[in-house]
C-alpha cells in the first residue's frame, strides 16, 4: 500500500471486530428477506398451493446455484484447510455418496409434494428469468469480488435460522399440503448453517483489516440480501399480482 | 445447428467410440511426460538430491492447483449427480474432514524429506515462474473451454498408472534419500487414477458427439500433455542446464 493510499485510508480508523460483526447483523432488520411481503404471505398461510408451488419452483434456481458457488469461491482458495472446511457445503447440498442424499434431494421432495415433475423443476424452465438474473449475479460475485468480500456475501446465513424456524412452524400450520417430511430441507439447515456461518463470520473478521476493507463487507451482505430480495420480488408480480411473464410456469386454470 | 453448419460439420462423420477413444491413447506415446528426458533422469537416478527437491518444490505448484481446478470446474456442471461423482477428487488431494489427511498432505511429506520447510514449499515463492503460468494455463483452460473439452483436458490421467509405477520402483531404487512412506503419494494415486479416469472417458465419449467436438476433445489432451511438459521443460534449463532464474529457489552452495 503506497503512502497516498495509507493517509487516505487513515481518514477511517478501522472498526473493531465486535464494531464489524454489529454492522453487518445490523442490516437483517432493515434489508433481509424476511421482511418481505411475499413471505409474510407465505409463512402466514395467505397463499394458495399454485403460489407456494411456484416459490418452490423458483427456489430450486436458488438451491441448486449454492453448490455451484462454493465450487467457484473454493477454486479461488490456495489454503487447503480452509478448502477442507468449505467442502462440506457442497455435499451438505449434493449430498455425499454412498448414501447422503442432500439438501437438493430434500428440496425435490417438496416440489414432489407440490405436483411438479422433478425433471420439469431441475431444468428450470418455467422459473422467471429475474430469478436466474439474480441467482446468477450472486454466483459471479463470488467469483469476482476480492476473496474476504465473496466470503462476506453469504453471511445471510447470520439470519437464516430465524427465517426457517417461522418457515417451518408456519408453513405446518398453515397449509395442508405440507408435513414434516416435505419440511426436511429446512429442519436440516437450523444445524447446517450455524456452523458454517461461525466460521464464515470468524474468516472475515480476521481478514478485513482496513476500515474500507470491512465496508465492503458490509456491502457484501446487503448485496446479497438484494439477490434474496429480488427472487421474492418478481415472485410476487408474477404470482400475487398475476402478472406472469411469457414463458414462466403458469398454474393449471 | 444452422443448415450451414450441419453441412460442412457433415463431410467429416464423427468417430465411432472406439476410434475416438483410440485417438485419445494415440497421443500418449508421442506427448505425454513420461517422454521427457526429465523424467528419464529422475526415474533413472541419474539426478542428485537438489535436482529432485526442485522437481517436488515446483510440481507442488502442479498439485496445488488440481483440487481448485476440479472446484471451478464442479462450479460450471448444472448436474447434481455428476458432481457428487467429481467431489472425491477434491477429497483426494485435500483430505477429508475428520481424518483423511488428502494428497498434498502426502506431498509434504516428499518435501519435508528433501529438505524443505512448508510454508516455503507452500508460499511457492520459489517455484519457477514458467511452472506457475503452465498450471494457471491448465486451471482457465477447464474454466473456459465447453464442459467437455474441460473435461478431456483430465484425460491425461488416462496415462498416469505407468508413470506412477516406474516412478515409484525407480525412485525407491536410485535414491537413498527416498523410501515408501515417501512415496505414498504415487502409490494412492494407482488406486485413485484409474477410478477417475473411467469415469471421465465415458462422459466425454458420451457427449461429444460430433467430429468437431472429437476433435476438440482430443486436442484437449494434447493440450495436457503441453502443460505437463512444459513443466518438465523449465526445470531442465533450470536445474539441469543450471539456468536459474531470478528468484527461483536455488540450491546452497
């Protein structure tokens, strides 16, 4: 770092780590998912099964790019211990053979349940282009952003268990197409992602050093809190307010 | 496939299975590393104890981009079951939490008997710097190239067997500074290759299907062989011919 840029940095003195660590869990009140309207909707039992249905059925693209991120950020990674400790989310996704099925698996279980053709929902076909857009720009993200950054960007796991804890106690309440076996992909994440979360937060601390360093991070998260965002968004044009884009999966009249 | 395509992709008719996976064994007796005069000396145990430390220091550079080669290839394969089948081979050069300690633990070892400290051989400060852009070449390239070609690129593995073999009876004959347990590298590779590479020729023989991609699957491997050699070459002007470059690792006096 050159001395222009040491002074202009030295503007910021760097945060604390505990200072960091309230940054970025102060967004999920103001920018998580949660707040969405979609999911009020869907958590409280408001929706019809065509529009549950169809939050699955985009879901999956979601799902379904997580492993592909961490193969991205793991081939970016020299540090074999680190590689050793990411690995275990992709099979937390793929599952593991011999005989871990895995998160994807589980995932197929509830749009199984909610009619669609497994082959249908795994082509993505009928999800909105938004959704990939917005799943897409998060797995380039982690591709390009500077390391520390494309690790911040997936501390929305920070605020996962919340959202599933109400996801699963809702959604078994509310609707009767579901039980708990179609719920097995959430109940499973309240013990995946506290401990890759844990280490994911302990990686950035310790590797945002500098004052605009940890502002990115920040930024980081809050991008992905757009990305989870935007999914709920073009859900609800396209299944609440109707107004389905051409090509889209559309329910039977 | 436009009209004009099919056409001119016409006046060639693909190759059946067999010729193409013939055209594949064809390169190995005209490119593949064991060829190298390099190799000859190594296994001949006509090179000293500071000629086969700068092989093993350099050729970590090699084995060090395998596991993040393979990572960023799974980060480009939309198919949950292949890449469940493609993840071992993470774990076999990372290891596998708990307790598989993975094949760059057992690179060490080679290292830390010829002398090396880890964290040098790991830095690769000392690596030449021809070695890092040939295994930088190999890692864009599975990037880049169609999921095939990548794919094809991995064939060399197809010829490794009978490297490993004469490398180990070689070494554990010629050098008294080598014994089994520092050869356990090469010797889990026997094992490891063969599983791999079946696996790999039946997707590519799978999905290339017309001569044009043959062709390209075939130049992949050649290609491979380019950045196999082209290692093997920079460690002969540098350590042989004794033109080291700046800043490569050079022996003491």
């Amino acid at each position: 770092m050159n001395e222009f840029v040491r002074k202009f940095e030295g503007v910021k003195a760097p945060w604390s780590k505990e200072e960091f660590e309230a940054q970025i869990r102060a967004i999920a009140p103001e920018r998580y998912h949660d707040l969405h309207v979609f999911h009020k909707l869907l958590h409280g039992g408001k929706l019809n099964k065509d529009q549950v249905a169809a939050w699955a059925l985009n879901r999956y693209v979601y799902q379904e790019a997580i492993p592909r991120k961490d193969a991205a950020f793991m081939s970016r990674v020299h540090d074999r211990e680190f590689r050793r400790e990411w690995v275990h989310r992709i099979h937390d996704h793929d599952g593991l053979l011999p005989d871990e099925p895995g998160g994807l698996e589980r995932w197929f279980v509830l749009t199984d349940c909610l009619g669609f053709d497994r082959d249908y929902v795994a082509s993505m076909e009928g999800a909105l282009p938004a959704t990939k857009y917005a799943v897409e720009a998060y797995v380039r993200y982690v591709v390009e952003q500077p390391l520390v950054v494309a690790a911040a960007s997936q501390l929305t796991e920070l605020f996962a268990p919340s959202i599933h804890r109400e996801r699963i106690a809702g959604m078994l309440a509310n609707y009767s197409f579901v039980n708990e076996a179609v719920m097995a992909y959430f109940k499973r994440r309240l013990t995946q992602a506290p401990r890759d979360v844990s280490f994911t937060l302990e990686f950035v601390k310790e590797h945002a050093r500098t004052r605009a360093q940890q502002e990115a991070c920040v930024e980081a998260v809050k991008f992905k809190c757009d990305v989870l965002w935007a999914q709920l968004d073009a859900l609800h044009l396209a299944y609440v307010d109707g107004m389905i884009p051409p090509g889209a999966w559309r329910p039977a009249a």
